[in-house]
C-alpha cells in the first residue's frame, strides 16, 4: 500500500492538477476589498472559517479505511488547498493587493510548511518588502513534483491512523486546521509587507 501511495502521489497527474487547481485559484477574484481599518481583525475572521472547513474536509475523509482509503487522499487535498488558496486572495485583497498574488506566491503560501526548502527560492524576504522571482511553468512543475514526493511521505506516516478511524479523523482534522492558520499567518506576514515583482525567470530547479 504504501508504495502505490508514494506512486500515486508522485506522478505527473499529480503535479499537472495541482497547477490546474493553483492557476484555478488565480482566476479567483475576492469578494473582499482593501479596508481601511486593521485587515488583521476580518483576516482572522476568515482564517477561523476555512480552519474550521478545512478542519471538517480533512477528518471526514479521514474516516475510510484500507485500500479505499488511499482514494480519498486527492480529493481532501484539493479541497483544502482550494479552501487555502482562497483564502489567501482573500487576505491580499484586505490589503489592497489582490493584483499582486502570482502562483508563485500562492505556491509559497500553501506549501512553505511542507516543503520550504524547496519553495524558499520563489521569493526573497528583505524586511520591509517581498520580492518575488517569476518562474518557468517547468520550475513549477518539478517544485510540485518534489512536493508530491514530500506529501507521499508524510501520507504514509499518517495512514497508521487510519486503523484508528475516530482517533485518527480528529487528529488529522486537528492538523489540517493548525495547517491552515500557518498558511494564514503567512500570507499575512507577506501581503503586509511591499511587495515587488523581480525581472528574469528561474528556469531550473536545484
């Protein structure tokens, strides 16, 4: 089983639906403006709300067990990350920089706790301002793919849960809520910050 995860988890369909999902997320235009108050105040409001729904997502499906199990990986991250990636255009657009939010950034954002070594690269943090570097739709897709590998790992640790079913739901619900604040405080930590845009791609990762 845990090799058909690790396979499943690393193949290019993987990596081509969640670009699709991230450019998807792009096309996403917030219902939220730029406030004039403290955008920290409404960002926590929405970070509790797709806490708790992705919180909910992740430990309902959690609850199948054995080989059936295996297929309910995808659906639950792609619904997390799409709650996630909203979530941070909607954070940008309380600061006024909606405009500004790149698959780069959306990248960074949702995938800085997994896998920052290897999305480190995709911007440069210089105290006051945040300067993004654009990449190569090939860049993207071999940081995915190591991502993938990342993400296999860590799902075959978590499927010993799985003969747990209440235990390992609560837990699991438990962490994918605690994952979505740290992509909350992340995107607040950038989106407060200036933000610039660096000429030139990256054509390869490391």
């Amino acid at each position: 089983r845990n090799l058909i995860l690790t396979y499943f988890m690393a193949t290019d369909s993987f990596t081509e639906r969640v670009f699709d999902l991230i450019t998807g997320i792009e096309a996403y235009h917030s219902p939220y403006a730029e406030t004039v108050g403290d955008p920290l105040e409404i960002a926590e409001e929405l970070t509790k709300s797709a806490a708790l729904k992705t919180a909910g997502i992740s430990a309902g499906l959690s609850l199948p067990t054995g080989l059936f199990s295996i297929f309910t990986i995808l659906p639950e991250l792609f619904m997390v990350y799409r709650i996630q990636g909203h979530l941070i255009k909607d954070i940008a657009s309380l600061y006024g920089k909606e405009a500004l939010v790149t698959k780069e950034l959306l990248i960074y954002c949702m995938f800085k706790q997994t896998s920052l070594h290897l999305v480190e690269r995709l911007l440069e943090d210089v105290g006051t301002k945040i300067i993004i570097r654009p990449t190569t739709i090939r860049f993207v897709e071999s940081i995915l793919q190591k991502i993938g590998l990342n993400l296999s790992k860590k799902l075959i640790r978590s499927q010993l849960l799985k003969w747990l079913p209440l235990l390992g739901a609560a837990l699991t619900g438990g962490l994918t809520y605690l994952d979505t604040k740290y992509v909350s405080a992340t995107a607040v930590g950038i989106f407060g910050k200036d933000i610039l845009v660096e000429s030139g791609e990256i054509n390869q990762a490391e």
